[in-house]
C-alpha cells in the first residue's frame, strides 16, 4: 500500500531563535513569522491577564 504525500502528516514549522536561515525558504519563512507573531500575541495577552490578577489582589489586600 503507498501513501500519498497529501497523506502523510504535515512537518510543523517550528522556529529556534538564532538558528541558520540560509537554507530557508521564503515561504517558510512567511510561515516562521506568522508562527512567532502568534505566540508573541500570545504572550502580551497572558502578562496583560497576570497584570489585571495582580492588581485585583494588590486592592484586596491593601484595604
């Protein structure tokens, strides 16, 4: 039985900081770029939750 390439899963791009971009392609690195703006967005949302957490109890504890 042979497996298609549409069939077989899909690499996940995956991005390590510093590493060689010479051999990358411009699609991939499209794809990078969407990838890291997600989690940077990602990561503003979660100080933005542990900020609004803190403050609730920095008020409730300074009563």
């Amino acid at each position: 039985m042979k497996i298609d390439d549409d069939d077989r899963p899909k690499k996940k791009i995956a991005h390590e900081i510093g590493s060689d971009l010479s051999l990358v392609s411009v699609e991939e690195l499209r794809e990078r770029v969407d990838l890291l703006k997600e989690e940077i967005a990602r990561l503003e949302a979660d100080i933005v939750r542990k900020q609004a957490s803190k403050s609730a109890a920095d008020s409730f504890f300074k009563r």
